[in-house]
C-alpha cells in the first residue's frame, strides 16, 4: 500500500496503552487529524490510568479502555472482537508494542500503520521506516502521519481540564500558603524509573538554596512517592511547601498554576509542557531533546553527558561503591550539581 492509494477515512482509531507523558506527547497527532479529517471519527485505546489526561480532548471522539492487566483471555477476546465490530477504516498503532500490534492485526482495518520494528512490522499493512533520528517525542509520533500524507498542526502538546479541576486548582491556590508566595515553584523529585532520579543530598541542597534566594519551592508527587518526599523535606520542612493529595486531573490543573517546575523527566513535566509553564527538566540516561520541546525558550534541560550514555536504561549499572567501576553510581546525574540548576532557575524566574 502506498501514500497515493490511501482512502480517506470515516473511522479512525488509535492505540497508546501507556504511559501518561507518552499519551500526552500524542495530542500534537489528534489535533493534525481532526484538522484534516473534521468529519471522521477519532477514537482512542489506551489504559485506564491514562484516561483522565484526554478524556476532554475536543480532537478524539472517545477514550476507549483496554482491559486491566491481570485480565482474562475471555476478556481480551471480547475487547477484540469489540474492535473488530468498530469497522474502522484507519488504526494507528503509536507504540508497537506486542499487545497493541496484535489488536492492530485483528482489527480488520482497511489500513493499519505502525513503525517497522523488527519483531512487530508484521502487524501492519503500512510500514513506516524506524525513526533513525533522535528527535522530540512528539516529533517521532507525527511522523507516523506525515507518512500518511497528513500535514501536521505543529507540536505543541496540550491538555484540557475540566472545569471542576480549574475551580480545584483555584481554590487551592487561594489558601494562605499558596496564595503568599511571591513566586510558585514546584520540585518534582519522582520517576518510574531509579535511574532517572536526581540524588536526595541534591534536592535537599537546592531546596535550602532557593530558601536562600527567596523561593520557598513545592514539592510535587503522588501519594505512592510518600517515603521519598519525606525523606527530602525531614528537618527542612519550615523551608517546603508539599502539593496536597490529588487526582490525576488535579495535579495536572496544580501544575498548570505554577512560574517553574524544575525536576525529573516525567509525567509532572509533560504536564507543565502542555500548559506553557516553564519547565527545567533535569536528564540522565535519557536523551532530553527526546522529551523537551525544543525551539521554546520556557522548557529547558539539564544534561551532563559521559562516555556511556545516554544509555536509556532504566538501572544504572554502576555499583555505589566508590572507586569500584569507571563511573560513580548514576554519574549522569550526580553531576548535574545543585548550583548549576539554581542558577538556571535564576535565569528562568528573571523579572518575577
């Protein structure tokens, strides 16, 4: 099949399971679509964790569930045939992962596209080539597009809250602790991954820093990054401020209330991407001109780059012995040293 012979499409779906930043990095495609197909309908599978990033997405006609993990065979049975029954005309896969290859194939679409890696091209009829280029996430995703001859609607990522998650977030920046501050800025120590975690001593220096130019920051993170918190904020807690417990939508609306959020590559940045607030986004083995967008002088990143990376694994393989290899445990990272990130927070919060 090739760009010329591809019809116009009524139905249109499209697979992201995961994760949350990934999801979010997609939006720059729904937006191109509903741009050049506004009468098609655009649906998209992806996990339930996800959902209530695009549930007001205005560009996607529904937010459809892949089953839980844990699901039965039964389950994921129906769930296909479900698809099937959707007669679309188009499915995107975005991430060619194993599963949604599979659903990719057995949904019965008149064209089914996806990247050509190795052990899953097999599920579509439209390949694109691998992206040899690293490049910003969003950028990769429209990719898959612009191979179907669908002019892209730039690369802005974006979010839609509901209004009950801005009346949320207004509230609570009108009680007294917020709503003080001269100037807002959030610390987002969390990460799925070890790996992309800047060290505590780190984040406790820098937290002690900007007390002393004046910032008492916020901490941000989810319920599950208890332990981690307070192990940053023990004996600096008059010095720290601590996002309250939230939904998913929530901290997306706190977010978008803040001046800066400095932190690790994650969900929490993503979020500040999608709404214009500044963003300082502090990368180890992970290339950051992957996940920052580039050209926009509000979203920068830190990167201190070794001999072995960025290596993109998720555990760094460096023992913490000191001495015991060619690098200290998580070097990458280590060396991005609490001064050099205030005196980029500096330049970023000149004229606040």
């Amino acid at each position: 099949m090739n760009a010329k012979s591809i019809p116009e499409p009524k139905r249109i779906l499209l697979i992201r399971f995961k994760g949350i930043g990934d999801v979010i990095l997609s939006t720059p495609l729904f937006r191109a679509l509903k741009k050049k197909y506004p009468s098609a309908q655009i649906d998209l599978v992806t996990r339930t964790f996800c959902a209530p990033i695009v549930q007001n997405d205005p560009h996607l006609s529904r937010v459809i569930l892949y089953p839980e993990k844990g699901a039965s065979l039964g389950e994921l049975i129906r769930f296909i045939h479900r698809i099937r029954g959707e007669k679309y005309d188009w499915v995107l896969d975005l991430a060619a992962e194993p599963r949604s290859a599979w659903l990719t194939l057995f949904s019965g679409a008149a064209l089914r596209a996806g990247y050509a890696f190795h052990f899953r091209q097999w599920a579509f009829n439209y390949r694109i080539p691998k992206n040899q280029v690293r490049k910003y996430q969003a950028e990769v995703n429209l990719d898959i597009i612009r191979a179907l001859g669908v002019p892209d609607a730039g690369n802005q990522t974006e979010i839609r809250l509901s209004a009950e998650d801005k009346a949320w977030a207004e509230a609570c920046f009108a009680r007294s602790e917020f709503k003080d501050l001269k100037v807002k800025v959030g610390l987002n120590p969390t990460g799925t991954w070890p790996s992309k975690r800047w060290p505590v001593s780190h984040w406790r220096e820098l937290i002690q820093k900007l007390n002393g130019e004046g910032v008492k920051p916020i901490l941000v993170g989810a319920p599950a990054d208890q332990s981690l918190l307070d192990e940053i904020r023990k004996g600096l807690e008059g010095l720290t401020l601590i996002k309250p417990e939230t939904t998913l939508s929530q901290a997306a609306a706190f977010v978008s209330k803040l001046d800066l959020l400095i932190g690790n590559d994650g969900t929490p940045q993503h979020f500040a991407q999608a709404f214009g607030v500044k963003s300082l986004t502090l990368c180890g083995p992970h290339w950051g001109m992957s996940w920052v967008k580039p050209g926009d002088v509000r979203h920068r990143f830190l990167q201190h780059f070794l001999d072995c990376g960025p290596c993109d694994l998720n555990v760094c393989p460096f023992p913490k012995e000191q001495g015991a290899a060619a690098h200290v445990h998580q070097e990458c990272l280590v060396k991005i040293t609490p001064e050099k990130v205030l005196g980029v927070a500096k330049e970023m919060l000149a004229g606040y």
